[in-house]
C-alpha cells in the first residue's frame, strides 16, 4: 500500500467535520469542512493550502471549470476523483473550490 493510501483511508476514517465554521455563509464553507479541510488545511500528499497564494495562483490562472474537471477527475497521486466526498454533487464541489479560490487569491496592493 502506498503511503497516500493509507492517508487517505486514515482521513476517510477520521470522520468529517474536522474544519472550524468561520461563519462566512459562503455556500462551499459546509462542503469545505466535511471534505476538503482534512487535506487542504494541512497540505497532506501535495493538496495546496487554503489561503497559500503562491500555490493556488496557478491553479486559478486554469479556470473555475478546470479545477472542477480536476476535482471530479481526481488528481493522482493523493486527491481521488471528488476528493473524499462521493456523494458530492457537481455544484457542491464548484462551490467548496470556490470557497477556497476566494482564501487562496494574492491579496491586492
């Protein structure tokens, strides 16, 4: 078993709702913190941190619909397709990413 497996599984395992409720009532935030937190809170196996704009510049640059095609799709080797949430629908992921993308721009000088 590859290490990012056992992380994964471990995260799957761990259970959900491990992020904080910032009480933005952004419409990702939920979805963010069942699923996504686990992961792009810390950077476990490459996932690029909320709020590090270095990391997420060029992944914004591709487009909302590119990092959705990406999360549906998965990005090997540690992020499966719809990351750790299955049940997720297509507006709940583009919202969680959305979430995300506005923690994650370069702040304006």
């Amino acid at each position: 078993m590859k290490w990012w497996h056992a992380a994964v599984a471990g995260l799957a395992l761990a259970g959900c709702d491990g992020g904080v409720d910032s009480g933005s009532g952004h419409p990702g935030e939920q979805t963010y913190n069942r699923y996504c937190f686990s992961c792009h809170a810390t950077g476990i196996a490459s996932a690029p941190r909320t709020g590090d704009a270095e990391a997420w510049t060029p992944r914004i640059a591709k487009g909302m619909d590119a990092l959705l095609q990406s999360t549906i799709e998965g990005v090997p080797p540690g992020m499966p397709p719809y990351g750790l949430c299955s049940s997720c629908t297509e507006e709940e992921l583009a919202a969680a990413i959305d979430y995300m993308v506005e923690r994650s721009r370069p702040e304006e000088s």
